[in-house]
C-alpha cells in the first residue's frame, strides 16, 4: 500500500506494522538509537533497555548505533557503536541520569517543507544499513518520529520508527504517565518537604514565606506532586500555582496572609508557566531596570517579592531547574523500571515490524499499583498534551485532590540507589566510539 | 573564685569547670536543650544524641527539656517536655531534618547591655531547676553560650553551659568541620555532578552555561565541596566563586568562554557571598527597577546574566537555597555520626561539671579517616570565623587544590538514607507537649 498523505496529520491511526514494505525492514538490519530533548534521572534506564534487548535480537538487528547528540548525530552521520561499550557500562546506563549519548533540541520540520534533511537522514540509514530507529523524547519529538515513521514510503527507504516516551512534564497524551516524570516528582515532593521543615523550624524569628520554583511550562504536573509532601490540612505545601489555573494575585495574596496567621509559615510552589488570564506568564511580568533588561529570575523570586510587596513578610525562593531534572540520586523505583521497561518494548514491537507506535504505561490499578505497557500510533502522540485535568486541583485551585494524590502517589513509589563511590554517585560515562563514516559528504544543520 | 569581668572578652581560656560554683550545679538537675540559628539535615541527630545520652545519666539529670524556638522558648518559659516523647520518636531525630524543637535567630546582648534577659534566664531556670544548658549552633550561638556560661557567677546561679556545635557553613573555628556541613557538602557535590550531565548532554544545541548559587555568606566551604563532582582537569564545575576570592569580572569572563570553546560547556558554582574588591557583594550589584526596588534574584542569576551579556551564550541558573541545608534524603553517613556525638558528647562534659565549652571534631587521619571528638572553651569559639585557606584554592582562584579534596572528602562519606513510606522520607514530628509554666510574669522580646 501506499501511504497516503494525510498521514501527516495528527489523530490518524496508523495500522502499517504489517504491511510489505515494512515486512521488508525486518530482515537482518542495524538499529540506531537517539535521545532528545530535555534529557531526565531515567532516559539513560530507557537506553538501557533498548540496548540491552536490542543486542538480544540477533536475529533481527544487527549492529547497535546511537546518534551522538541525538537527530544531530544521525544527520550528520556521527554515530556511537554502542557495541563497544562494555555490558558493565551499559547496565550502569540504568542509574546515570542525563543523556549518555547526547541528546538535542532539533525538531525536523515536515517532509513538504524540508526534503533535504529527511534525504540526508536516508542517505545516512542507508549507509549503514539501518532498519530500526528508536527515538527516545517527548512531544515534539515523537512528531519527529512520526515524521520518520513516514520516510520509508515518502522517500523509498525502509524503516521501523518506533518512539520511546521521555518527559518530565509528563504531558504525553494516552501513556498512564511518562517515564522522567515519576523522579522528578519525587525529588519535587521531597524537597518540599524539607525545605518546609527548615521554614517551619524558624519562622517564629526569621523567614515566614518560602517559594519553590518548579518545571512545567505548559503542564502542572511536577508542580502538582509537591502536593504530596503535605498530606493533612495546614501542612505545606500551602499553595500551589499550576499554569492551568490563571493566576489572581489578589486571590493570592490573600491567601499566604491567612496561612502565615494561621500557621505561622507559608509554603508556595509555583511553577514556571503559571500564568496571567491573559496568557502571559509571571515570570514575563518581572521588573526590568533602567536601561529596560527584563528581569534576571524566574517566576520564583517574582512571587516571593510580589508577597513582600504586599506583606512585608521575609522570605526566602529556591530554583531547582537541572537540579530536578538530574536528580537519579533520588529516582523514583517504578519511574527507573517503567523507563526501561519502554525501550524493552520498543525494541520488542520493532523486530515485530510494528511501525510508527510509542510504548505507553497503563495503569491497571492505583492501590495496589499494577501498571503494563502498551502501545500507541505516533500519530495520536505527535504534538498533543495533556494538562493536569482539572479535577486534580482543588476548588480553589490552590491544592491537589485526593484523586490527583491517587495518582501520583504510585509513581513515586521506591527508591532506586545508584552506586556510590567516595562519597559520590557512581555515574558511568560511554567510551563513545565513533563508527567510520561512509559517505563523503557533509551535513550541514 | 569570682569570675573576672575579662571573661566577656573572646580568646580567654577557661579551666572554670572544675570551680566549686560549677561543682554545685553537678548534683541532680534538669536539664534543657535548646536549638539556634539555621537549622540543618543534621541539627536533630544532635538533639537525639544530647536528649538519648541525658536520659542515661540519671544520676544527674532528672527532666529532660527543650526550648521551643530555641532561646526564645527559655525566655519566655515556653518548655517542651522531651520526656513525653516515646524513644521511638527521638531515636527518629537522628533521620530528621531541619529543627523539630524549633529554632530562633536570636542573639543575646552583653550582660551589661542587656541585664533583662539573663534575670529572666535564671527565673525560668531556677523555676524548672535547671542545671544543664545545651546550646545548638554556630557561631553567633555559642557566643550567646559563652554569656549564659558565666551567669553563673555574674548573677548568682549555677550552670553548666556547653555547646553543640552545629553550622552548614562549616566555619567554625577549632572543630576540624563542623556538623551539618558533610551533608550539604554532599548534596552540593551531588547535585553539580546531576546537573553538569545534563548540561553536557544537550550543549551541543542547547544551555551553554549552567551558574549554581549556594550558600556560604563569608566562607566559601560550601562552594568548594562543589569541586568534589569533578576529578579530572575539564570535568565540571569549571569555576568556583568563592567569598575568599574578590571576583575579578575579565579573568572570569575570559575563562568562562576558554571553557566553552574547549569543553563545549561551562558550569560556574557561586557562593552567594561572592563580592567585588571593595567588599560589596555580587549579588548586590544586580540591576534595579525602575523604581529603585532592587533586583529580586540571587547572586546565581547576576552572574548567569553577566556572563550573557558578554558572549550571548544560553544559560540557565539554579538556587538551592533551603533545599541544600535540609536535605537529608541524601546526608552524609559521616555528618549524622558526627552530629551525634558531640550532642552525646556535651552530655557527658556538662555531668563531669565541666562549663562553658563545645566538642569538636577532631581529625585523626585523612586516608583512611579517623576522627575523636574534643573539646575547647567557648570563650574561643564564639565570634570567630574559619574561611577557606588560601591552599585549598586552586592558583587561578576558581577551583579546590588536591589538599582541599583531601580535606573534604571523608566528610561526605556514606550515604544515611532516612526510611521511606508512600515514596517520602518518613521523617517525625515531636508532640511537643509543654512543661507547665511556673512563673507568673510574661517576657517581651
């Protein structure tokens, strides 16, 4: 069959895993893995399991590739020969967070508007004989992926695309959650409940309102699982601002004054797309000095002078950025095993010949938490979020329900140590071999 | 003997503790704990120690009391009654973070400054029979230690003062580290290895620069403990900004893009106490509003925003701010041992009768490490600083020297890992319960 164009668009389920040509791709052929975007505590346990159950299938792949520094790597045929990586180095991939291969913020554009680059992705596949690609990101990236999925009919060249979820946003759609998310959300959780401890241990004397600063710029779900740290009423976090719910600051304001006199503290998370009704986001609204700089912070010290502002009371702000997002010190246990149990998948459903699906989790139950992967097309992956739903946050728009609490809870459940050496996490680094290259030409980005 | 006025001086060394006046105060009393300053991952495994080693001495001491907030808890006869709590509760101290008991920053004045407060110290002592006072904290605390030591003599009541040390900031002077400090430094450690992969991964097309602000207002221990993530030369962080060193604007701009240019990436640790030649700090050099507000930012985010201003790279910052200090999730195996002994420590010193001094750690051996703990007179500690010699720094001042490795790195040995339930560090509330006051006067502070 032929694919047919609109294959392009979203929401379009794609049934192709068994048709001829993609029957073809799964004679002997070499498979090359890629990381993108953000990278996670858990995208290298990802790498991890498709590495490890690709080198199994030695009947279907071949040889294991991987573009360094992601779609980058590929396009410009500098690839990794992973099989030159001890298996010591590869397991040790499990609990190294980060992007062992590197990874890239480089979303291909569609096949009409950019031809060059997805000949030159053939051109470099052909080459080396490859017939598998696994590209392991979030939503623009599995865009990407779906894009490739789609090459092999467009341009002539054979491919199994098959995408693996990596988030910390956790806003892929139709996966239960996303692998990256479950250790974030347990760092986040973690933090806040001891960064309020320490606020509540001096505030009779010293600092009355802490705000954290948490990721999520279009999502509020990393801001939402600091929501577990507090579990009965009065215990911080004491507010919560998601970017799903338009912020009021006088709402606001006047809800840190009735905490500090009640409590004697105020605890606030914000995320950083938390956001005015009309759009714009808090952090867009800071000050800017006398030569018209915008303002060096983030949404964090905005908040916490924004309350000064109007109370008066001392405080003080944390930013985790990359802090949140590298923490496999603190990886969540179900979040490491989901995030391989997904590259297993992709692997697995490729030398099946399915093309252009994304393994997903799903949940089979809460409590207990029973969870196994399943898959999706690309199609209905590709470009889509999914926002904390509303009935997650409490009515006032300040807290998580018990609902939302249900569901997080599970994914932050156990905790998966690295090994330590001196004190230190033990975190591996690959040897990196570059394969030779074969084609004289050059890519230029 | 009567105790000289020249007392109040620092530098004096007392042998006071085997003075009749103190003798007296060895016969059975009680005896009262009481938290000061910022608080720590570690500052409860002292309380634990103090609190589980005062209850073994029964020969002693009879009730166990805590001040709630601190000092302030003593002036205003707002006790806690350690001996409700269940053993279970105060062994769980030793894995809790921040101060359960409550702490204050609270200073007190000079006896001849302010006679109010010791009278009314000495009512509340003779009220509850008090003969023991421990005092947890840093340097401002033991100085206030060092004044109620010598009421005593000065006012005509006997007690037994002794003070344990405690401060993230690792400056005090005569203890080789200081609790609290092993732990932060570990998670300082930690979370620049974390946060340097990230950025390594994804330089290539994305954040360049990676500035992480932590703590150490006058010294820079905290700063080079963020050396510890790197072991060869080209491994992050690639500068250290510490207080010691007055920050030279061109030779850290000109490194910064060397770095870049060589490694691909830079990641820049900047202790907040970082400050120009004439003494003024970083972080207050940063931009106004147009208002005249000051900047709301840290001195992470001034320096992220210099470094963009001169050569345009993408950067991002991080603020750990209290989640450094409270992190106990990740303590150091060797902090919370630390910490606990010379709680245990002061207990066992203040019933030999001896007054107005504090343990310290002492460091027998670097490799393999072996520490004892000690002890020196109050009168020694209180007021003085401990920065980072100039032979911990690298030459070019932006780096740790291999003695300062060696120094620092048997103080984040070992990993103490606090137990979890539903995915969070379980970590205890005391109940709290108050002593039933005895006085009929209120105290204003």
């Amino acid at each position: 069959m032929r694919y047919p164009f609109r294959l392009l668009l979203p929401h379009i389920w794609l049934t192709c895993g068994t048709c001829d040509a993609m029957k073809k791709a799964t004679s002997k052929k070499n498979a090359l893995y890629a990381q993108s975007g953000g990278v996670s505590a858990v995208i290298n346990a990802s790498a991890c399991g498709v590495i490890e159950t690709a080198m199994r299938q030695s009947r279907h792949i071949g040889k294991v590739y991987a573009g360094r520094d992601g779609i980058v790597g590929a396009l410009t045929e500098d690839l990794i020969d992973v099989s030159r990586e001890s298996p010591a180095v590869i397991r040790a991939l499990k609990h190294t967070p980060a992007g062992a291969f590197g990874s890239a913020r480089f979303k291909l554009k569609g096949i009409e508007q950019n031809r060059a680059e997805y000949e030159r992705l053939i051109e470099v596949f052909r080459a080396h004989d490859i017939g598998y690609f696994f590209y392991n990101g979030g939503n623009d990236s599995m865009d990407t992926a779906l894009k490739v999925s789609q090459i092999g009919e467009a341009l002539g060249y054979p491919i199994i695309c098959v995408g693996v979820p990596k988030t910390v946003d956790n806003d892929l759609p139709l996966t239960d959650c996303c692998p990256g998310f479950g250790s974030v959300a347990k760092y986040i959780a973690i933090s806040t409940r001891e960064a309020a401890l320490d606020v509540a241990s001096m505030a009779r004397t010293s600092t009355k309102v802490f705000v954290f600063e948490v990721m999520g710029r279009h999502a509020g779900w990393i801001a939402a699982a600091a929501g577990l740290a507090g579990r009965k009423a009065g215990e911080p976090p004491h507010i919560i601002l998601f970017p799903e719910i338009p912020f009021d600051r006088e709402r606001f304001l006047g809800k840190v004054k009735r905490c500090v006199a009640e409590v004697g503290y105020c605890v606030v998370v914000v995320s950083e797309g938390t956001a005015y009704p009309d759009g714009k986001f808090l952090a867009e609204a800071g000050t800017r000095d006398a030569f018209g700089h915008a303002q060096l912070g983030g949404v964090g010290p905005v908040v916490a002078e924004m309350i000064r502002e109007a109370h008066g009371y001392k405080y003080h702000w944390a930013v985790a950025d990359y802090l949140q997002r590298s923490a496999r010190h603190i990886a969540s246990k179900v979040d490491v095993e989901q995030a391989y149990a997904v590259g297993k998948a992709a692997v697995e459903l490729a030398v099946k010949g399915v093309n252009a699906v994304m393994p997903v989790i799903v949940r089979k139950s809460s409590r207990p938490y029973k969870w196994t992967v399943g898959h999706v097309p690309l199609a209905e992956v590709a470009n889509r979020e999914k926002k904390v739903p509303r009935e997650y946050i409490t009515e006032d728009g300040f807290g998580i329900t018990a609902a939302c609490r249900r569901y997080l809870e599970p994914l932050v459940a156990g905790e998966a140590y690295p090994p330590y050496r001196d004190g230190l996490p033990d975190y591996v680094r690959i040897k990196g071999a570059r394969v030779r290259k074969r084609l004289r030409t050059e890519f230029k980005l």
